[in-house]
C-alpha cells in the first residue's frame, strides 16, 4: 500500500471508512481518427457502483467494490463530443468511448 492510501486510512473518522481504502485500475488506451477508447479492469463491480464524468477534457472514474474504491482521472486536449460519450460494463472490464468531435471546414464571406 503506497503512502496515499496509507494516509487515507488514517485520517477516517469511523472504522467503517478505516477499512475503505482506494486503488487505481488498470487501463488500456487507444486512440484512432473518430474517438479515444479505455479499457478499465474493474472486477466484480456493478454498473450502478460506476460513476462517471466529463467536464472540460477530463474524465473521471470511480467505482466501488466491497472496501474498495476505484479511482482514476483521464486528460485530453482533444475536442470531444460531450453528447456522445459512452460506456458499458461487460464481465468486469468498462469500455468507455469518446468520440472526437469532427472539425469541418467552411467557407467564410466577407462583407
């Protein structure tokens, strides 16, 4: 256990919350010309203890499992299409998509 968690241990006020501590799932990152793909390993983690957010280019992710909560934080300077986002939980692994928003080209008038 490294010293964060360590340091989160100890600074809980009951022992419920003592015996919780935190981890960082293993990913994998792809990224081609329409959107970034991540794979989380998330075993024996329900879809409803999933939570996920995006706000500016970063993605958050926590999940619970039994004393344990999961945590990691992603970063893009990507423009992403926000309304298209998506995820799926599927025999412990969390596919999470984000598509790229699609830049167009367009013709400016002068007036």
């Amino acid at each position: 256990m490294n010293q964060e968690n360590a340091s989160t241990q100890s600074e809980a006020t009951t022992p419920a919350q003592a015996e919780r501590y935190w981890a960082t799932p293993p990913v994998d990152v792809f990224e081609n010309e329409q959107e970034i793909l991540i794979y989380a390993d998330l075993p024996g983690v329900k879809k409803e203890d999933v939570h996920l957010s995006y706000e500016e280019g970063t993605v958050k992710l926590e999940a619970t499992f039994g004393p344990r909560t999961y945590k990691r934080v992603f970063e893009t300077q990507l423009a992403l299409d926000a309304e298209r986002i998506g995820a799926e939980l599927k025999h412990g692994v969390l596919t999470l998509r984000l598509p790229k928003r699609q830049r167009q080209a367009r013709a400016i008038q002068v007036s």
